[in-house]
C-alpha cells in the first residue's frame, strides 16, 4: 500500500497548517464548493419540477365520470396581470374529500387561501374586495404548487351549484405535460453553457497555488521520491481541497436551501423540500468532482515535469494547437447547418431527436469558443507590442498565465451561450405566442355554463371604457356549427362590409339553405347565405332577433373598450362581482408561459450566478498569480517601478484576456443563433449587448481591485527575501 | 548505515566518479570536460566562482541532472543508465542533499522533514520519526522538531536539513554551498555538525562552496572553472 502512504502524505501537505497553506486549502474549497452548489442546484431540477407536478395532478378536480361527491366550479380573477385561480366547491356526499392542504371544505361565504393570497390581501384593499366571502384558513405546503401561488378555495354560492360540474374528488390520473421539442433543445443548450463554465472554475480552483506546489513537490523529489509517488503525493493534495470543497458545497447547499422560499423568478418557485438533488446526479457528482480535480492535478504535472531541482527548466511552453479548437466550433457549426437543412426550423422544433441534435450543435460551438480563448489571448500577447510599461508587463506576463485565460474562457462560454440563447428565446416567445393582434381593443371573456349573462352585462356597462358589448351563441350539430353574433363582430371576424340583422355567412362547408335543424330543442330552417373566410368556421348568423338562437345561451361575450392592461384588469373585476367563472381569453396557454419564463430565469439566474463565480475565479487567480510571482514583482518595485504602473498592469492583465473574450463571444453567440433561427426571425438585442460589455468592464475592475492588497504586500522589500 | 540498492563497503576504491562531462544550457556551456573522484568517508570540496560549473557537476554526480558527454558511475553503475524510479531510489537512501536553502518541505514540522527519506522509502511512521528524532537530537535541534521550517532560525533550519540529509545514512551527502545564507558563526557550526556526523557515518561528502573557510573542512579541494576541473594541493 505504498501509494496509499503517499496518498496520506499528500493530504498532510494540504492541511499543513502554515497561513498560506490554509489560505490555499480555504480557497480551493470555497471554489470547488461554490461549484458543487450549482452543480447540486441543477441536479435538483429534475426532482423539483416532478415534485411541484406532483402537487399540481394532486390537487386538481377529478372529473372523471363516476361515484361523484363533490360539485366543482374554475374561476379566476385578474389583479394587475396576475392570475389569481381557485376552484368553488360543494359537498353532495358526506365523504366528499377536501382538497389537499386543505382541512375542510369551506362552505358558502368561506374562502381558503394560499399564503401569498393572505399577504396580498392584507396589504392590498382591492384584492380584498374582489373575495367578498370570509377567510377561514390557509392552504398547507401540500397543496400549493410553489410557495408564492395565488390560489385559493372557495365555498361554491347556491346560485352557481347548475354551472359546476360534478367531480369524484382530488388528483387526476393525467400525466404530467411534456417538453416541447424547443423546450429540449433550449436545455441541452443552456445546461453546456452552464456545465462547462463550471467545470473550467473547479479546474482552476484545485490549481490555485500551482507555483508553490511545484517548488514543495520538487523538495520531496529531491529527498527520493519517484515521478509515480509525486503522482500520488498531488492527488492526495488535490483531493483534500476537492473532498473538503464538497462538504462545503453540500452545506452550502442545504444551508442555502430554505431561502428557495423566497425567491420566485418570473412565476417560477420551489419549495425547500422539493430541492433534493436526483440520487444519480448526486453520487456523480460527489464521486465526480474529486475524480476531475485529481484528474486535473495528474495532467497538471504531464506537461510540468517536476524534478528535484524544481520544475523542469527544460521544458518549453506547451503549444497551443489551433486545430482543434477551431475544429469543435466547426463541428457544431456543420451539425446546426445539417440538422437544418433536414428539416427547416419548425420541423426541427417539431421533432425531439433533430432539436437534441441541435441543442448538442450549439452545445460543441461553445465549448470551441471556451478552447479557443487560450489561444487567441496566447497569439495577442505574443504579437502585441505596447508602449507603455503597464500593458507591456501585463502581456509578458499573459504569455506564461493560463490561469487568467482560462478561467475567462467559462465566462465567454456564459457569455456565447446567453447571446445564443437570447436570441432564440426570442424566436421561442414568436413560435408560442399567438400572432400580434390586429385589434389590442377587442377583449374576448368566456363565460360559464349557465351564466347570467343579464346581470354580467350590466356589471361590465359599468367599466369606464367601454364602447360595445357583442353576445357570441355557438351551438353545434352533426357536421357544423351554428354560430349567432351581432354584426359588428361578423364584420370584423370575417371581414365582410354588407352585414345586417338576419344575413347568414358560410365559412367551410353547411347544410344547404332550407335544411330544418333542431337548436335549443326548437325547429329551425337554415337561411341563405354567402361565402365568406374568416376565424369563424361553420354558419354565422347576425341573429339579433331570432328567437330560436336568441334562446341559445352565449359561450362569450366580446367587449371593445381601451386596449391596455388594466382594462382586462377592470372587466374581470367587474364580473367577479357577478360571476368569477368568467375567464378573461389571452394571447399565451398559462403552461406555456411558465416554461417559456422558466427557462428565461433559468438562463439569466444561471449567468448571474456563473458571472459571480467567474469574479471569485478570476479574483481568486489573479491574487495567486501576484502572490506566487511575489518577488519578481518585489524586484520590479525596488528597481523603481511605481506601484501605481504595477496595478495598472494587473488591470491590463484581466482586461486584455476579457477584451479578447467578448470580441469572441458576441460574433460567435450572434452566429451561432443566426444559423439556428429561421430567416427573417434573428434580431439582435443590441441593448443586452452593450450591458454585457459594461459588464466586462466592472469585473475587470472588481477583479484588479482584489488584487492591490496582494500587490501592496508584494511590493514590500521583505518580499525580496527568498528564504 | 543503510543496506541500499548497492551495498557492500569498500573504502580504497573511488565509490563516486564522473568522467569528462560536458553539459550546457541552451548555447551556455556549464561543463567542459570536468571529473571527479570521490572515495568513501573522505570530503570533497568543490571550489570556484559563481558561474563555473560547480553546482552542476554536483547535480550531474547526484543522478539529478544528466550529462550531455561522458559519464558518472556509482560503485560501477552508470547513472544515466538507471530509470527515474532507481535514481530516485538512490537518493533516498545512498544520497543525502544539503543546498543553501528551499529543500525543506515548509508544511511539515521539522521532524517530519526529517523523517521524510525514511516514509518514502515505506519505513513505518513511529520508526522513522524514532529514528529522525535522534538525528535531531545528535545535531542540537531536537527542541524544533514540532515547529515547521519557517518558524526556525536560518541555521538551525540548516541543521535540520543535515539531519535530513544523514537519517537513512547516505553514502554520499552533497552539500551546495550549505552555509550560504547563514552568518560565519552559524555557518561554522553547521560544517562542524556535518562532516563530524559524516565521519562518523563513514559518509563521503561532496561539499560544493566558494568561501575558503568552508574548504577547510574537506580532505580534499577541486576547483573548477569554466565547465573544467582540477584537483588541488591536499589540504594540510
């Protein structure tokens, strides 16, 4: 077990107890820490969004046909564009079930609320008014889908018991939703542009000190030990920082778990408990990330051959090949060209395999663009002959740091990724979102089976702002439907100027004129009409004074009033008044929404984050870099070199490599989403762009900040000592 | 003494020999044709100003550097013939090295440096530290054994890097100008320490330095200059 000792004797070496030794151990935890938060987080995704699905099936009404023991209404109401749902219930059996988080089934005039809903309404008198029934307790964890939910139960009103259906009780057998195709895509391109940033930043963090280890290896080389055992002796000292890195990433995640409570982005939360990472997902990376750290110390010393003078003199800076850097970008960018040319974009969109493939396209162009920044910052400091002092130590300096580069190269992998990303969320939001409407004025409210419509209408006259009111009545028979509304609907939903009470249009196909029909139970004849197109399909009746569709009672009720917002706002509230089972009709599907805004937060939070981590990256490489090179820098100060050109000089050196990331990224990441989106759909946020360079510029200032403390310790004469 | 890869004492015969080496960095030539011959017990002086090649003719003698010519044999095997895996082995126990300074470990105490050799070469901890802490003692330092180098004073750090360097019992110690960083009077100390307890050990030293003071100690002196060699006077 010789190698086992050595192994010991590495991990001795970390835990050395000198300041600088528990500096380094410090910092190389904290890294690898910070690291396996975020890896922990994402693995958390996973069992986090089944778990809310879970309570969602759980606590939705089950209509299934069957032993019935409750009676059930949906209704919702609107307050500043927030949705707020319930469900209206009555017990018809004495065993009727409560919904889950719920103890009893409120009765008329009771309401149960989530959390959320409580707050709202005690710090906001309007919400109040819209719930004129008393709270009588709140919903459990249990059954709120996340912690911020605005969901509440109420008791259904005897008024309203024929609209509401009959349901069994709570928890339908109906699968979760699954992604859309874009949706796999997105994700595939959004976890690279998270995975390989990370795993850059765990890299660098276990190779913090990298000088000084060399010098301490190189002493034990001296006295006997093998290349073989120095092996062992690196990897024990690794391992210590990234075992202890993942202890401190597990606190850190259980430690910052509660606070999931309070944070909800864009109508996407979790509650603490639904964050546990997946089993699997877990195990890998708690075997995963000692595996890389040791592994990145092993190749470390494959190209750093140290020997018992220290490290080899001999040994010529590793060349930075081009070739396959430049060949991955090649390669993803000819896979998003192929996939492509297989099916244009909305196929693509269509089928899970080919928008996997393009997701693994775009995922192999920003792991180039991370290899290709070495090497661009290599071949600038090579070729750049400055002036100035302080940029020209700075690139002297660059030609022999890989850690600077290196830890930039995550970042331009963020920044590519969200550029890409952006854009093509931009074309997500146009591919489920309806078209514009041509008529923002026109608001559509779906109304409840048996409604009274009377007492509705009169609600609504009463909103400011109201121009017209237009009853739709659609009843279907076999083969069509008989649609029946005013003439100002007609003319604006199929487009036709000749409309008067009593004409008939035909879109699609209908019984010949003259055909007798039985509507509401009552005889009546199909009239003549006239071809038109539209978004009416079937028979459309302007039937002001037909009896018989008279007696049809209306699904909708077409409103013209202002176009903004707080109109909707203001109809919803007037008919909550009357009826909450009026539902106001929207451009989005809700489920749609939130995963189209779950990946939206899901891509700016995680470049917040990475961005963070690459400040304590780069922050964290930049002090080593200016305490392990301590004594040139002291030379350099004693030979007259103001300390101010020193710290303009650590300020070259973060900007240069970050100059050169961005002027990387944004052609690259605007490239990569041109292929990917469809003609005429790639826009270019130009604003996004400019905040990212300004972006760049204070973590480059952030980063050279750090490192003056450093800088004024190495620049004392007691730093000339070498021994 | 330690029953090494080569063992079997033989006190006549040259135990370590270099012949005509030559070595250069890049275009700078470091030897040209310099040899020497060290026999077991005795202690050799390496002289010369800074620059002349003194330093790496000692390396080339230790198996640390190899000699682009010539050669350097261990009681009859080739040094460069051997693997990294034997070299390293020779060292840890025929070999023991003192250099001015960075060769103690600094997050070990100073009796798990001096123990180092010993759990390398897979001795058990309590036996090597059994056998450090002697070494600490004969050489007046046992009172620093739990401190770590850097909070010890320049020649008592030196004097545990000479424990260091005879706790397997070496047959050859090479000592890079041991004393360069220490005050004359320190200094003398520790050369008084060394090749008394290389004496005792029967340990050859080959003891690399520019101050004549530090010469007096050797048997014998050979100064090199410009990658040459060439053997002194005996020292009366």
């Amino acid at each position: 077990m010789r190698w086992a000792d050595d192994l010991v004797l590495g991990i001795r070496l970390a835990v050395g107890g000198s300041r600088t030794s528990w500096a380094r151990l410090a910092l190389t935890a904290a890294g690898v820490g910070l690291g396996v938060t975020v890896l922990l987080l994402a693995a958390s995704i996973g069992p986090a969004r089944e778990a809310k699905s879970h309570r969602v099936q759980a606590a939705s009404v089950d209509s299934t046909p069957g032993d019935a023991k409750l009676k059930a209404r949906h209704v919702s109401v609107s307050w500043q564009g927030r949705l707020i749902t319930g469900v209206e219930l009555a017990a018809t059996a004495p065993d009727a079930p409560a919904p889950p988080g719920v103890g009893r089934i409120p009765g008329p005039g009771e309401l149960v609320v989530s959390p959320e809903l409580l707050d709202l309404m005690r710090t906001e008198d309007s919400v109040r008014a819209r719930f004129p029934e008393s709270v009588i307790g709140v919903i459990a964890d249990a059954g709120l889908p996340r912690p911020k939910s605005l969901i509440f139960y109420a008791g259904l009103p005897e008024a309203h018991h024929d609209s509401a259906h009959p349901a069994a009780g709570f928890g339908s057998g109906r699968p979760p939703a699954t992604l859309l195709p874009i949706y796999r895509l997105l994700m595939v391109a959004a976890i690279s542009a998270l995975l390989v940033p990370l795993g850059i930043f765990v890299l660098v963090a276990t190779r913090l000190g990298a000088t000084g280890r060399a010098q301490r290896l190189a002493a034990i080389r001296l006295v006997g030990a093998s290349r073989t055992q120095i092996r062992w002796i690196a990897s024990g000292e690794t391992l210590t920082g990234a075992v202890l890195g993942l202890f401190v990433g597990v606190a850190l995640f259980f430690a910052a778990r509660p606070l999931a409570r309070f944070i909800e982005v864009e109508g996407v939360g979790f509650f603490p408990t639904d964050l546990l990472p997946d089993p699997l997902l877990g195990a890998l990376i708690a075997l995963g990330v000692p595996v890389v750290a040791v592994l990145s110390a092993l190749l470390a010393l494959r190209t750093e051959d140290v020997g018992p003078l220290g490290l080899s003199r001999a040994v010529e800076l590793p060349r930075h090949r081009a070739g396959w850097r430049f060949g991955l970008i090649g390669a993803g960018a000819a896979l998003i060209v192929v996939i492509s040319a297989i099916g244009g974009y909305w196929q693509v969109m269509a089928d899970a395999r080919l928008a996997v493939g393009l997701g693994l396209g775009i995922a192999l162009v920003l792991a180039g663009t991370g290899a290709v920044l070495p090497w661009l910052v290599g071949k600038v400091a090579h070729r750049l002959e400055p002036d100035g002092i302080a940029p020209l130590l700075a690139l002297r300096t660059l030609r022999f740091d890989a850690g600077t580069p290196r830890v930039l190269s995550g970042v331009v992998v963020v920044l590519t990724g969200s550029l890409t990303l952006q854009v093509l969320l931009g074309v997500a939001a146009q591919f489920t979102a309806a078209p514009p409407s041509d008529t923002p004025d026109r608001w559509v409210l779906d109304l409840p089976p048996r409604a009274e419509v009377r007492s509705l209408e009169e609600a609504i006259a009463l909103v400011g702002g109201v121009r017209q009111v237009s009853e739709v009545r659609v009843h279907p028979f076999r083969g069509g439907l008989v649609t029946s509304t005013d003439c100002v609907e007609i003319a604006e939903r199929l487009d036709v100027d000749d409309c008067v009470n009593g004409s008939a249009y035909l879109v699609g196909s209908a019984p010949a004129p003259g055909t007798k029909l039985k509507i509401n139970g009552q005889d009546w004849v199909v009239p003549q009409h006239k071809k038109a197109n539209g978004d009416l399909w079937g028979l459309v009746v302007a039937g002001g004074a037909d009896p018989v569709l008279a007696s049809v009672p209306p699904t909708e009720l077409v409103v013209r009033g202002d176009p903004d917002e707080s109109f909707g706002d203001r109809l919803l509230a007037a008919t909550g008044r009357a009826d909450r089972g009026v539902t106001l009709r929207r451009q989005f599907e809700a489920g749609q929404v939130e995963l189209f805004a779950s990946l939206r937060s899901g891509v700016i939070g995680g470049s917040v984050l990475l961005t963070l981590l690459a400040v304590i990256g780069l922050a964290a490489a930049a002090v080593d870099q200016v305490w392990e090179r301590r004594r040139p820098t002291a030379v350099l100060a004693a030979n007259g070199v103001p300390p101010k050109v020193l710290a303009v000089s650590a300020l070259w050196q973060s900007a240069i490599p970050a100059a050169v990331g961005i002027g990387l990224a944004i052609p690259i990441g605007l490239g990569t989403a041109w292929l990917v989106a469809p003609s005429g759909r790639f826009r270019v946020d130009w604003t996004e762009i400019a905040t990212t360079v300004a972006a760049a510029a204070v973590v480059v200032l952030v980063v050279s900040l750090c490192t003056l403390p450093a800088l004024r310790s190495a620049i004392r004469p007691a730093s000339l000592r070498t021994e | 003494m330690t029953s090494g890869p080569m063992s079997g004492p033989d006190q006549t015969r040259v135990l370590l020999e270099a012949v005509d080496l030559h070595k250069s960095f890049g275009p700078t030539p470091a030897l040209d044709g310099a040899g020497l011959g060290v026999r077991a017990g005795e202690v050799v002086a390496v002289m010369g100003p800074s620059g002349s090649g003194k330093s790496t003719l000692l390396h080339c003698l230790a198996g640390i550097l190899t000699p682009d010519k010539g050669t350097v044999r261990y009681r009859d095997v080739e040094l460069s013939a051997m693997g990294d895996g034997a070299r390293s082995e020779l060292r840890r126990t025929d070999f023991g090295f003192v250099f001015q300074f960075g060769q103690l470990v600094p997050e070990l105490s100073c009796l798990e440096n001096v123990a180092l050799p010993l759990r390398l070469g897979s001795v058990k901890r309590k036996e090597a530290e059994s056998r450090a802490r002697e070494w600490l003692e004969r050489l007046e330092v046992a009172d620093v054994a739990d401190k770590r180098p850097g909070e010890t004073s320049g020649g008592q750090g030196q004097r545990v890097a000479v424990a260091r360097a005879l706790v397997t019992g070496p047959r050859v110690v090479f000592a890079d100008e041991p004393t360069g960083a220490l005050d004359s009077l320190n200094g003398e100390r520790v050369m008084q320490l060394l090749v008394t307890a290389a004496k005792e050990t029967n340990a050859a030293v080959v003891l690399v330095t520019h101050e004549p003071r530090v010469a007096a100690y050797s048997d014998r002196e050979v100064v090199v200059r410009d990658g040459k060699s060439r053997e002194m006077e005996p020292v009366t």
